[in-house]
C-alpha cells in the first residue's frame, strides 16, 4: 500500500443535543467539530476525504426550508476555518486539490465542495442519488442541501460502486472488500452503511506505515467505537436505518478490539478535532 501524508484538519462545528448523537447522553448542547482530512499521495497530489462546514452553508440556507437545518444544528465557522482556507499553511491552492472524496452528502462533508471546481469528485451514486432526487423538504429532514451540490458534479464524478472490489486482508476483518480509487492500494473506499444511503469510509496508509480508517458518520466519536455505543434509535431511524448502523458500528468495535493500533477517525469526533488542532499551531 502506497504511503501518504495525513492531515486532520477542523472545518468550524455545530451544537446539538449530546444525546441525539450517544445513547444515554445528557440533552445539553454539546459541540460536534466538522472533521476533513488532507491527503498528500506521492503520485496523485493532494486529495481531500470530505470538506467540513464553509461559507456557502450559510448562503445555502438563508431561507426556508434549508433554514431549518441551521435552526436545528447552529454552526460557528470562525474566519479563515474553511478547509480552502487552510490549505495554504501546506503551500497549496484550491486549483492543487486533484480529487475530493465525499463520504456522504449531508451538508457538513460538502458545503466547500464549490472551492475545488478541477477536481474529480469519489462518492456514491447512491448517495447522490438522494440530493438529486428527493423533494427539498425531505432533503432537509435527511441532513441534504441540494444548492452545496456542484450541478456538474455528475460529470467530476468517479462512483465507488463502479469499481472493482479488493480484498482487504484479514487484518482489517470483519470488512473485507473496498474500492481502490488509484488502483495501488493507496486510497481505499469501503462501505459503511447505516448512516445513511450511500455512505462511505476511506482507509489510508500514513508515512509511518500506519492505517488511517476515515469513518466519517459511522460513529460520531472514538469513545463510542471503544465502548459500541450508538447513537438512539430516533437518530438513526431519522437518517437512515438502525440496524444496519449498529450492525456497521459493532463491526467497527470489533475491528478496533483485534487491531487498536489502526488510527479510526470519526468526522465529528473531540479527540480528533484535537490532533486537527496540533496542525494549526
């Protein structure tokens, strides 16, 4: 497997209830950082794995009904937290990104999608399928702003479906198969259903040999992988299913319990968003 560059890097946060997102949780507002990740491949160029919260969510929902999700989930962006933003502290443009890999379209992976117009764009058809053809009302409710959606994104777009499956290795088990984006092993998409149609993790491998598994939405934190503790089932019926959510999160318990040195990394995750922050110093 090819090495790469790892980067976490903080794009803003939301408030939400604690409990919507861990079973048992306290109903005060917690803080959920907006998680992305810059990836430096030694072939390809720098790639992103989602883009966090950017201005263009809040152009995106100055008016009803996209408001509601703002009402629902206040976010705080402070100036220069855009991903775009902060890639200058690596010596790069926006026009350097060559491929943004979405793991899902809810509106906190891909409001700075609009940022990379040049680059291919790795998601699932499945996943795209929901912000095209459902009504805007039911969008919302499912966590989609269409108007963060690029119109030309079907064009830039490489579909995981579409690519042949590789066999993980009995290391990474219980998940067995993904998607090789680059064809050396480098960037992997693998399913993680559950969270909602069309959701996706990536598994990297960083310059000290070890694996880097992107889980995006399909644990909200670490302490809920260690412990295999999911959100409520009014969660996760709301966005997708619940049994194929805790079915993917004990999957991902186990894997950690067999393999704990393997570095998993929720979107929304407090540790996380701590080493994202290292990175800014």
């Amino acid at each position: 497997m090819t090495r790469c560059e790892v980067h976490l890097l903080q794009a803003g946060s939301c408030r939400h209830p604690e409990a919507m997102a861990r079973r048992g949780a306290s109903w005060r507002r917690a803080v959920f950082p907006a998680l992305a990740t810059l990836i430096l491949h030694p072939r390809i160029g720098p790639v992103l794995f989602d883009t966090g919260y950017d201005p263009a969510f809040f152009v995106e929902t100055r008016t009803l009904p996209e408001r509601l999700y703002r009402w629902a989930t206040p976010v705080d962006l402070p100036t220069g937290d855009a991903v775009v933003e902060k890639l200058g502290r690596f010596g790069l443009a926006a026009a350097d990104i060559r491929a943004v890999v979405i793991s899902h379209f809810h509106a906190d992976h891909v409001a700075g999608l609009h940022a990379f117009p040049d680059a291919a764009v790795f998601c699932a058809r499945a996943g795209l399928g929901e912000v095209r053809e459902r009504g805007r009302l039911s969008r919302i409710r499912r966590g989609l702003v269409s108007g963060l959606v690029p119109a030309d994104l079907e064009r830039r777009a490489r579909f995981f479906e579409d690519y042949p499956r590789t066999a993980l290795g009995p290391d990474l088990s219980p998940f067995d198969a993904g998607a090789d984006l680059f064809g050396d092993g480098s960037l992997i998409a693998v399913p993680l259903p559950g969270h909602c149609p069309g959701h996706w993790g990536l598994l990297a491998k960083g310059e000290d040999d070890r694996r880097h598994f992107l889980v995006a939405d399909a644990a909200w934190s670490r302490a809920a992988v260690r412990s295999n503790t999911p959100p409520p089932r009014l969660t996760t019926a709301l966005l997708g299913r619940t049994i194929d959510y805790r079915r993917t999160l004990h999957a991902l318990h186990s894997l950690w319990a067999r393999n704990p040195e393997l570095k998993l990394t929720p979107s929304h995750c407090p540790e996380a968003a701590a080493e994202a922050a290292d990175h800014d110093l």
